[in-house]
C-alpha cells in the first residue's frame, strides 16, 4: 500500500524524492520504496520526518506542513554564506529547504542556517538556527545582522556610537570578541526573524522585540 502520507509531505515542502531522501539522510532509492509502500516507515525515519513537520497523529490526518505549537508551516530555501556578496549566484542557493512557521516565512523566502563552527554569533542563536533575513537593509541602530567580513559572515548587532557604526559583540569574552567600527565590513543582511526546532522545544523571534 503506497504512503500517500509520506508523499503528501514531500509536495507540501516541494520537494523532490532526492531532495526528500537527502534532508533525511537516506538513500534516493529507499526513500522511493518508503513512499511506494514497498518498505515500512522505521522509527528513526519517522523521528527525522517528524523534525521535517510530519507531526503524525492517532488520526493519520494531521497537516504535515503544521506546527503543534505555531500552526502552518511552509519551506524556505536555504543560502550559501557567497549569498551575500552575490545574490544573482544561483550556485549560492542551496536546493534543501528548511520549514519554518508560515508567519515568520513570509517575512522572507530564504534562511541562512548558523554553521557548527560559528563563534561569531549573538547568544540569541545557536548552530543549526534558520535566520530569516532581508538583503540590501538599511543601517538601524539596535538591530542584528548578517555581516560580511572578507570571506566570513558576522553575526552582530549594529549600534551608533561616538559618531560612528559599531558592531556590538554581546559575547562576554571581549577579548575575542570586541565591540569594533563597522568599517569597510559591508551588510548582508537584516535579519528578520529566526527558528529554532530542537528536542520537540520550538522557538521563534521576528524584530527587534516583536514575536517570539
């Protein structure tokens, strides 16, 4: 019996089968055989579809593009850090997607997921978080961006001091992290908003002080 569940999924994050297949870290080919009912559903399978918005029920009609505690969801594609120097690069936006709560994914049709080696991040945010952002921002003194340092992203608040944009670092160790001039660092991005799905926990933030 074909999994029209599973494949229900799959359309509503636009995905294709290899698309699918990738995000949950198996093989093209058994994901097809999950989808056409020739093998069953695992547990750890399940698990991974579940961090996806597959949200099963004892019904079996639950929305997999819902969010027990946000409600609808919808995929945003996920970018390259080269997104921000050159966003006409097609090769900078990834293919996977990530599904994020509809009222924070229509501040923004991209995300930028915080790498696992990243050490330049506000305690706000975390490795794996979906930063929805906004490219070509104006400066606005009190909110957090996307910076282009060289070939590394920053991610800083901007503030106005001594007659000069300042990147503010809220990591405690100055040292490594100092409050320094914007100077010839350039703007990505603002972001607008982020996601956070970890352990069944989900936490949003859109502006400066707005939704959370």
């Amino acid at each position: 019996m074909a999994n029209d569940r599973l494949k229900r999924w799959r359309e509503v994050k636009r995905l294709k089968q290899r698309e699918a297949a990738e995000l949950l870290g198996i093989a093209r080919g058994y994901y097809a055989n999950l989808e056409s009912g020739a093998q069953a559903l695992p547990a750890y399978v399940y698990e991974r579809l579940n961090t996806y918005g597959y949200a099963d029920s004892e019904a079996g009609d639950s929305d997999p593009a819902t969010s027990p505690v946000f409600g609808p969801m919808s995929p945003v594609r996920i970018v390259k850090a080269a997104y921000f120097r050159n966003p006409a690069d097609p090769e900078s936006v990834l293919e996977k997607t990530v599904a994020i709560p509809t009222t924070l994914a229509n501040l923004g049709s991209k995300a930028y997921l915080v790498p696992n080696d990243d050490d330049s991040m506000m305690p706000d945010y975390r490795p794996g978080d979906a930063l929805v952002f906004q490219l070509s921002p104006a400066m606005v003194a009190g909110f957090k961006y996307l910076i282009i340092d060289e070939d590394k992203i920053l991610i800083r608040k901007l503030v106005w001091q001594n007659d000069m944009w300042l990147l503010l670092a809220s990591n405690p160790d100055k040292s490594r992290h100092p409050d320094e001039p914007l100077g010839k660092r350039k703007l990505g991005a603002l972001i607008l908003g982020f996601y956070r799905n970890e352990v069944g926990i989900e936490t949003v933030q859109a502006s400066k002080d707005g939704m959370r």
